[in-house]
C-alpha cells in the first residue's frame, strides 16, 4: 500500500509539473506567465519579459536580474547548480543553459554540476547552448548555434562549437531592454 502511494503521489506531481510547463507557460497573457514564473523562480528583477514556452528546472535555483528578455522555447536548467543572469540579459530563441551534465569519465554515468552566470548585458543569438560552470562576462556576445564550454571575458563576442573568441563589442551598453509584446 505504501509503494502505491508513493507512486500516486510522484505521479500528482509529474502532472503538476507538466500542466505548468505544457500548459500555463503557454497561456499568451504576459502578466500571467510573469506571475507563475515569479512564483517559481528564486527572483526575478523588475521589468522582465518571458516568451511563450520557456521550461525552468529546479527554478528555486534560478535568478533573473532587472530588463532581461528570455524568449520562446528557452531552457533554464538549475538542477546542478544556480543560474544568475545580471540586468539587461538578452536570451534569444531556443537557448539552452545547462547547470547538470553527466560525466563522461564515470564508470556508472554520474552527473556533474556547477553554476552559470552571464553577467549585465550579456546577448546570446538564438540556439545557443552554455555548459555548467561557464562564467559570461559583462556585455559579451555569444553567436547563433555555439556551444559555450568555458568562460568568455568582457565584451568578448564568441562564436562556433566550442564557442571560441571572434571579435570585440564596442557599444557603450548605455541601453536598457524593454520588450514588451502582447501576445508572446
């Protein structure tokens, strides 16, 4: 009897998590999305927006400074570690940051963890993926489709698999993000 309950009970809360992830999180009202998404991750800054269809894990570990945009279908994975993105964050489409790996030295497929943090006015292009442990400097710029697998510096814009340095921003990143739109 006790196995069954315990069955019943993980299933209640996989139907929880999937209602919010495939449900909720697409509802096309901005406001209700930001207040679930509140209430889930650990904080989130003023003036944020998130897209239609993000997915957080483990969001109690998530942190979202003020102005950052997370669009579509972007994966924040906190189960390995925390996520900490500064102010003025801009994650386009698709991305994926990751907190958890397995290890691929372990004999039993182990998993490994470690924290991600993208400080001020990072912008990472659409279908970007950054591995746990990866420290993106203020105002860099990661290229659409890299892999991010070490640290990038300061206003350093990477770009390929792994992500390697291409160039230098020189905006003077006086911008604050403010994308608002009704249905997305």
């Amino acid at each position: 009897m006790k196995k069954l309950l315990v069955t019943f009970y993980i299933s209640v809360l996989a139907l929880k998590d999937y209602l919010y992830r495939e449900w909720l999180l697409h509802l096309p009202l901005h406001f209700i999305r930001l207040y679930l998404i509140k209430k889930t991750l650990y904080k989130v800054g003023k003036q944020c927006f998130f897209a239609i269809g993000i997915e957080t894990r483990q969001g109690r570990n998530i942190t979202v400074g003020n102005n950052c945009v997370v669009n579509k279908r972007v994966l924040l994975d906190g189960r390995g570690g925390k996520i900490i993105l500064g102010n003025n964050v801009d994650i386009a489409q698709e991305v994926n940051i990751w907190t958890l790996s397995h290890d691929p030295h372990s004999d039993y497929h182990e998993t490994t963890g470690a924290d991600v943090i993208i400080q001020d006015y990072v912008w990472i292009a659409s279908r970007v993926t950054i591995l746990p442990g990866v420290h993106i400097g203020k105002g860099a710029v990661v290229a659409t489709g890299s892999v991010v697998t070490s640290d990038v510096g300061e206003m350093v814009i990477v770009a390929g698999i792994p992500a390697k340095p291409i160039g230098l921003r020189k905006s003077k990143l006086l911008y604050t993000l403010d994308h608002r739109p009704w249905f997305r």
